[in-house]
C-alpha cells in the first residue's frame, strides 16, 4: 500500500482517501477490544462503528479485525494501517512538547511520571518506534530491551532496570520449577524483551511451543487470563507473576537521544536519571546502579 498524508484529518492510501474517523476508530478498538465499547466511547451507535470498518475493509481490500474470544482485535493489517495513521499525525504536528517513541513499556513508564514536562508519546514495539525515529519525527527513542540498540551499535541511556515474570491461565497447574515448564504453550509478544526467556528456556533444555504472537504485553495478559492453559512471560514492573526466571530475564529499560538540537530534552533526561528515579522506582522498575 501506498500512503499519503492529506492533513490530519485524513490520509490518502492509494488514491482513495481515509478521513479521520476510521482512525479514531481503530484507535479506540486498539484499547478496548469491543467494538460496543469503541463506539460509546465515540459516541456513536454500533452499527456506524461496525459499519465504518466493513466500508474501510471493503475499500482496502484488507481485514482489519477479528474477533478473539469475546473480544474484537485488531488484525496486523489494522495495526499497521494505525501504525501509518499516528506516524504521520506526529510528523505533521508542530508543537515544542517533547515527541517520544517507544516500546510499550518504557513509553508507558515516561508517560507515568512526566507530568511536569510536556510530552507526546508514541506506543509501540522497539523496532516499528526505531524507524519512526529515522524519520526525525520524534526526540526520544525509549527501548523495552536494550537489543536493538546493541545491535545497531547505537549508544543507549539506562533509565531502569526490569524483568519477567511468568503468567499463567487461572485453571493452569501451578508452576514450581523450572522443568514443570516442559512442553506448555505461550504467547509471544513482538519486539519485547521475551526473548530473554525464550533463550532461557532453550538454556535449560526445555521444550515449548509459541501458540500466538500479539502486538503487546497487554493483549497477552488478557488471552492468557481469557484461555484454558496458556502462558506468557510479561514485564514485572506491570503484571504480578511467577519470578522463577527473574535473574536469567533481567534487562535495562533505556532511552536514546534522538534530538540534538532541543534544549528542552537534555534538561528531561536529567530529571529522568535524578529526581525522576523516585517516580520509576514508585513505578515497580528497579533502579540503575
């Protein structure tokens, strides 16, 4: 597909023009995972919310959602059409607020204690929020996993330090080792840092299977909490678990410094690796040393 920003009201994808409520729906829809929720939400009845996104399908050739269980998520090709959406609105705003892009962790935890600077975050996975940065439209890069940057051989700024902890299905045996994790089935979540245990796993010789991978850490919790046995390993600082790979999955939760030119971020990174340690800490991350 071919985008074209129109405006933020609208984006032009090839040659057919998407005004902006589409957007604010699949917004809406990322969050709530009900299409009934979305549309009172947007204060409109939902059939128009559910007919919105069979008009869109039908002209985009795609389908953007699928219903899960009880819920309706977003298909990769809805989150991608967001994706587009929110990248351009960023580029295309002019504002002296401090534009950051991230993992959904580590935007999520800026966004938690940054109430005295003014701020725009950009949710996402490390690598869809790196190339957001390549387009200079934003001045800080937030890491969930410090790999990309390894990768890349970019210097990165520790903000925290986290780890995993295993979740399970409410009817799923109990976990005390690690062997009873022997041929179970979890979610994967892109772009986060369970990789960490994945190798772990791999290390201890133990086999398992990745059922579904999702977007975020969120839309694993809920599938797993929603299903009969699965399991996820999800970041400790948001979701209480089972911390039986807490050393073999403890990672730096960072930030690169995108923006040389702003005033305005160095002064917020100091706060983040001074007076802002307070809030982090308030927040269930671990401080850097």
């Amino acid at each position: 597909m071919k985008f074209k920003s129109k405006g933020l009201i609208s984006l032009d994808i090839d040659g057919k023009v998407y005004d902006y409520k589409l957007f604010k729906s699949l917004e809406s829809l990322s969050k709530t995972k009900s299409q009934r929720k979305s549309a009172k939400e947007l204060n409109i009845s939902h059939t128009v919310f559910n007919r919105r996104l069979l008009k869109a399908e039908e002209k985009l050739g795609l389908k953007l959602t699928k219903k899960v269980g009880n819920g309706t998520f977003l298909t990769q090709d809805g989150l991608d059409l967001l994706d587009e959406f929110r990248k351009y609105q960023i580029q295309i705003e002019k504002t002296n607020n401090i534009n950051i892009a991230g993992g959904h962790i580590s935007s999520g935890l800026l966004e938690s204690i940054s109430r005295p600077y003014n701020i725009n975050v950009y949710s996402s996975n490390d690598r869809d929020a790196f190339e957001l940065a390549k387009r200079g439209a934003v001045d800080i890069l937030t890491l969930d996993d410090p790999l990309l940057a390894y990768e890349l051989n970019i210097d990165f700024t520790p903000i925290a330090y986290d780890y995993l902890v295993l979740i399970s299905s409410p009817n799923a045996e109990e976990i005390k080792s690690i062997n009873d994790l022997e041929g179970l089935e979890f979610i994967n979540v892109e772009g986060s840092a369970q990789r960490l245990a994945w190798s772990s796993l791999e290390h201890y010789d133990i086999d398992y299977s990745l059922k579904y991978t999702v977007n975020s850490q969120f839309d694993a919790f809920k599938l797993v909490k929603n299903s009969d046995n699965l399991h996820s390993f999800l970041n400790a600082s948001y979701f209480n678990g089972n911390d039986i790979l807490k050393f073999d999955t403890r990672h730096v939760i960072s930030l690169i410094k995108v923006n040389e030119d702003k005033p305005e971020v160095d002064e917020y990174i100091e706060f983040l690796l001074n007076d802002g340690q307070k809030e982090i800490e308030k927040q269930g991350f671990t401080l850097i040393d």
